[in-house]
C-alpha cells in the first residue's frame, strides 16, 4: 500500500506534505476516489527478519539514510515523495547494473571451464568481489524501502482506544482512556543513549493486541509479522477477520485522501495488515478453512471494490494465492512482472553465490566448532552376489508407486527387485544431494504456524512423534490444545514426522535386509558417510533422520558394527554431537551469517520440541492480559522456517536415482524391523561349531566334577 502521507514521527520531523490530486478511477460502471499511489501495489509482508530481529532490523544506518533521502541541499526540507522517487531510482539502477554483472561473471566462468586460461582466473576474484558489494547495497536499498513502508499509516498510542469503537468522523479523534485496552508496557533504555528508553509492549488483551496493530511503530516493531504468527493462541481467524473488516466498515466511507486523519490512517492500515496476512499465512489459514475465505471475498466485492481501488488489488490477490495452490505454504504473491523478474533474478544470484563458495564451504569446519576429522574411504563394496534365500512379503506392506513409476525406465520401476545394491553404485556426494532436494520438497511447503501447539497433535518429545498406526483423523486435539477452541490447525507437521520416520525405518531395513555382514559393511559406512555429508551442507534434517535409523535397537546391535572402519564409526559420534548441538539452543543454526548465505533445512522434530518447550508455562497473567514477550520469543524462533527457506538447494536433480529413493523408501516405511532381522541370519554373532561343541564338553565336564 503505497500513499504519499504518513505518520508523522522522529525520522520525519521536518516532512513537508504535498496535497495530493484525486483521481477519478472506473472499474465496471462504478466511480471511485481513490489515491494515486495505489495503483503502486508491492507487497506488504514484514518478511520473517522483522519477526526474528525486531527492533534491530533497522539500524541507526538505515534511519540516517532515510533522513538524507530527497535532499539535495543540506538546507533543503524532507519531502515523502522526493524520498519515494530517489530510492526507487537508486534500487532500479543497482539491480540493473548487479544483474549485467551477474551475467557478466557467468560468461567469465563458462569461459574458465572451457579454456582455463590465466586471464579469466584474475578477473574472477575481483568480480567475485564486485558482486558481494552490489548485493550488500541492493539488500541495503530494499530494507530502507521496507522501513519506509513500515513508516506509514500509524497512530500514536494515545489515539489505539479510538481505533476499537465504530465511530463516525466527529468522535473518532476522540481519545479515551488507553487503560480500556489493558497494554502492559516495560520501558528499555538504548545502550547508546542516556535519553528516555523506548516503551516496549509486554502484555495486552486479545483487543489490546489486535488494536496494537495500528500503533506507529509496530511495523518498525517487528509487531505485525510476530503477530500473523502468534495471533491463534488468543483469537480465532475468524475473530480477527472480523476485527479488520469491522475497521474497514467503519471508516472506509468517511475516510478522505487528507492522511493526517485518524480515519484514514486507521483505514489504509487495515488494508496494509488484511494484504499482508493474505500474503504471509494464505496457506494455513484461508487454504484450509472456505468459510474464511468466501466471507473475505465476498466483503472485499461488495463493500469495497465499489468505493476504493485497493479492493480490485485485493481481489487479485486472493485469486492468485488460490491458484498457486495450498501446497506452496510460502510463496509471495508479486502483482507487478518486473518483480516477479527481480525475485527470479535473485534466486540465480544466491545459486551462483552459492556455487562461488562450495568449495570452500566443504572445507571448512562446522560453524560450532567441533573440529572432525574428516573420514577417508570405506571399506570393500560388495559386489552384486546370489539371490537371497529368504522372504520378506509377509512382512512388508504392499508397497505404493504412485504415478512416478510410470516415468521412468523398467529398471528403475521395480526398485524391490534392485534392492540395496544400486545404493553401492553411487557416491555418498550423490545420494546426499538427492536426498537433500527430497528433503527440501517438503519443507519448503511448511510454514512457521505449523510448528505451534504440536502437543495438541500428539506429538511428544521421542524420535517418533506418532505411532504409525494413529492417523491424523484420530488425533485428539481436545488435549494440551493452546489454540482456541474453533481455531482451525493445519497439520502439514505430521506429515513431515512421518516423512521423517519412513527415511528412518528405510535406512533400518535396508541394513538388516543385507544377507552378508560384508554388504551390511558397506550400507553402515554409506549411511554414515552420506549423514556427514548432509550436516556439513547445513540438511541438518535428513542427517538426524539417518541417525534415527542407525539407532534403531535392531541395527545397533548388529555385528557388522565390529568390523566397521575405526574413521568411519568415528562418524556415529560426530551425529550424536550434532544432535546435541542442535537440541542445546533453539536458535543455534540462526547464529552468524552462515544461514544467511548457505542452505539450511532444520530437524522438524527437534524444532517442534524447542517450540514446545517455550509454550510451556502459562500464556496469560492474573487480570486475563496475553503474555507478548512469551509469544514474541515463540515468533522469534518459528521465523527461522522462512528465513532456511529463502536460500533453496541448487544441486542438479537426477530423477532416477530420486525416483529409485523414493520407491525404496515407501517399500520399508511401515515394515517392521525385528521380524526383517530375524529372517537373516547375518544378523546375529555366528560362534563356530569347533568352539561351540568345546563349551559344551567343559560344562559336562564340571558338571560330572560336582558329583564327585
């Protein structure tokens, strides 16, 4: 939502603003007026850095910058859309020149491969360089254009009262007493300054909270996304849908194109808060529930479609976030080509950056500094040998292909038949990679909201969240349930534990299903090799899985562990330590900027349980008011989701290896794995028969030596 008024506030003190002209928009038959400005739609969604950093997101760099914004003279005044028009010059140019160099340094790299001449080796650091600074000031740029977003249509705290009743113009500058709402403030001091700290919200009702919305700086807050968030542990969707559009009804009519006025702010806030919820949470809280959904479409058509223009944007909203589907949980929805370009463009700078530093990032240690020996070789691959004496039908579940199967050649369709064998013909490089973009094929669909209240979903802190036998129908929500009652849950995190626990029970089947302790050799040191591939890749995810299944009771008592390599067990104990690592602090994989330039896909389970933990205790305080700052540090951690998400995996998909995983996956994921071990006889401590007959003769002997 882009106006040329704002509050106005510290940063814009000196601000003249210009009157604005009416526009005179029709748009099937009706006339309305509405602010040129709008026609400028970009998203409104804080992002996930303004959950987890809060405050700090805009640093002192980013408020000096916006003060020198529009002048040309230092004795010049600031002007809003002097600031609008320079910044958006500045950002368009340093992106056209940052993507001319991008392709620039592609040609250069192509041209190295080829020819591996000395020139293009010199250039290529200096370029490398180059693209490093250009990519700092465009992120600078575009964090300077979300503050000054975030700057906008915001009232003063003594005016939050007003925001709660319907009140006609005459009476909503009216300001009651701020006590009704029942806000809890603490005051901070800046470590910088001696001057009076910042109030910083700290409790408030379930109103109080939702009328805090429209404060002036709950953007710059970091307010709004830790509230879209959080909001479902005190309010329905529902309820607060009904909150917005209550507001929109109430001052839509009455609201003018002045922006000083109450009115005005309160309305053009609404539609900035009601955008970015469709934006941020469209998969989890309108995919899931159509009476939401209708009763939002339906008012935006017939309430405010007729009177203001952003009523047609959000319309093209929603349609847009219906088609892309319920499936992608995190997708923006850009209305403007150009930033649809400019996203795509950004996705080929992080993959080219993160070609630039993989060789170095394999080298380099674990960013906790656990310094690991790195392990060399394996032992003897066994080769493809006799077809194997026993049966293992009766045991497994029939076993499910779905429309992959089609798709790919006969040899790889039957992956039952291959068995673990095609597992020994790839690198443990390879099937990491392939295992990490399956892995990522579900977690980029998860959303920061499905790891609230899991213990209303049954999950518990084991390796197991759920019984295999327990389906998501039978799951009793009526126990340890945070949410509100009527508080509609998506479960997409059962679905990802299950995922989980079938790479975790394939890894264990494949092992005991080996029928010599020699291939059971070379699975353990594959599977250990491919899981220190996978954490030093930051897929911190399919790394515990494969742990989980290593430790299955069955597996760790196999006597192909005896003989296995002394680097590659070393192995084992560099997981358990990363599992300990991870399972130490909630935001450890968020510390440094590694996450913010490599690829990271976090444990589910172990993220479900740090969510868990901080839910613990009570949510509310003695009078009924909301504890924030529990629920700000709920937000703080759960944001990580969109952040791993924002840095895909760029690793070159080889479909029929994936297509070979996921079969063998389905084919083990309910099988049980005591009875697999105990139709294969490598699976137990062979004693000779010389040594056997020997034991029996010397206890018959101090048997007969008793009677004597």
């Amino acid at each position: 939502l882009q106006s040329n008024g704002c509050c106005i506030g510290p940063g814009f003190a000196e601000e003249n603003i210009k009157p604005q002209e009416e526009t005179i928009i029709k748009i099937a038959g009706n006339s309305y007026l509405v602010s040129p400005n709008l026609l400028d739609f970009h998203s409104c969604s804080p992002g996930w850095s303004s959950a987890f950093y809060g405050a700090e997101c805009f640093d002192s760099e980013v408020h000096s910058y916006m003060k020198n914004l529009g002048k040309q003279k230092s004795s010049e005044s600031q002007n809003i859309d002097a600031k609008k028009v320079e910044l958006e010059q500045l950002l368009m140019m340093e992106t056209k020149n940052y993507r001319k160099t991008i392709k620039f340094y592609q040609k250069l790299l192509q041209k190295e491969r080829s020819t591996k001449g000395p020139e293009t080796k010199s250039v290529l650091p200096k370029l490398r360089g180059q693209l490093q600074e250009m990519k700092s000031k465009v992120q600078f740029l575009e964090l300077v254009k979300k503050y000054m977003q975030a700057k906008q249509w915001g009232v003063e705290s003594c005016v939050l009262p007003t925001v709660i009743p319907n009140r006609r113009a005459d009476t909503v500058d009216v300001a009651p007493d701020e006590s009704s709402l029942l806000l809890y403030y603490n005051t901070e001091k800046h470590p910088c300054h001696n001057q009076n700290g910042r109030r910083v919200l700290q409790a408030g009702t379930p109103l109080g909270l939702m009328a805090y919305l429209y404060s002036r700086n709950a953007f710059l807050e970091g307010y709004l996304q830790q509230f879209l968030y959080t909001f479902r542990y005190f309010c329905t969707q529902e309820e607060f849908l009904k909150f917005l559009l209550d507001r929109i009804s109430s001052t839509l009519s009455s609201a003018s194109l002045d922006p000083s006025t109450s009115l005005t702010k309160i309305c053009n806030r609404s539609f900035y808060i009601l955008q970015a919820w469709i934006e941020d949470c469209y998969s989890v809280d309108f995919a899931t529930n159509t009476d939401l959904f209708c009763t939002l479409k339906e008012f935006i058509s017939s309430k405010v479609a007729p009177l203001n223009g952003y009523g047609e944007r959000l319309l093209s909203l929603l349609e847009d976030a219906s088609a892309r589907g319920s499936g992608s949980a995190h997708q923006c929805s850009n209305m403007d080509k150009c930033e649809d370009e400019g996203e795509e463009d950004r996705k080929t700078l992080h993959s080219l950056c993160k070609k630039l530093s993989e060789d170095d990032s394999r080298k380099a240690c674990l960013f906790f500094k656990l310094h690991w020996k790195l392990s060399k070789g394996m032992g003897p691959i066994a080769q493809h040998q006799k077809e194997r004496l026993y049966t293992i039908s009766s045991v497994l579940p029939k076993p499910c292909y779905n429309s992959f199967t089609e798709e790919f050649p006969v040899s790889f369709a039957k992956a039952d038949e291959v068995g673990p064998y095609l597992l020994i013909e790839y690198s443990a490089q390879e099937l990491c990679c392939q295992l990490t973009l399956l892995q990522q094929e579900v977690f980029k669909k998860c959303h920061p909201v499905h790891f609230l209240n899991s213990r209303a979903l049954g999950v518990k802190d084991k390796c197991v969240a759920l019984q295999k036998a327990v389906s998501t129908e039978t799951v009793s929500l009526k126990v340890c349930n945070l949410f509100l009652s009527k508080c509609t849950q998506d479960q997409y995190l059962l679905q990802l534990l299950r995922n989980a626990d079938s790479i975790s029970t394939w890894i264990a089947a494949e092992i005991v299903t080996c029928h010599t302790s020699k291939l059971q050799v070379s699975l353990l040191s594959k599977f250990l090799l491919i899981a220190k591939c996978c954490y030093e890749q930051r897929n911190f995810a399919t790394a515990m899985q494969i742990l989980a299944g290593l430790e299955n009771l069955i597996v760790r008592q196999l006597p192909a562990w005896k003989i296995l390599p002394a680097k590659v067990a070393e192995i084992m104990e560099e997981l358990k330590a990363v599992e300990v690592f991870l399972k130490s602090d909630s935001l450890c994989l968020m510390k440094g900027e590694r996450f913010k330039t490599l690829p990271t896909i976090p444990s589910a389970h172990v993220l479900a349980m740090h969510v868990q933990q901080l839910e613990t205790g009570g949510f509310t305080m003695t009078n009924g008011a909301h504890k924030w700052t529990k629920l700000r540090n709920i937000a703080k951690v759960v944001s990580q989701v969109h952040a791993f998400q924002e840095n895909p995996y760029t690793f070159t998909p080889d479909l029929k290896l994936q297509s070979y995983l996921r079969q063998r996956i389905t084919h083990f994921k309910d099988a049980d794995i005591s009875a697999l071990a105990a139709d294969n006889c490598a699976n137990f401590h062979q004693i000779p028969a010389e040594k056997h007959s020997r034991k029996i003769q010397d206890t018959l002997r101090r048997m007969k030596a008793t009677f004597q």
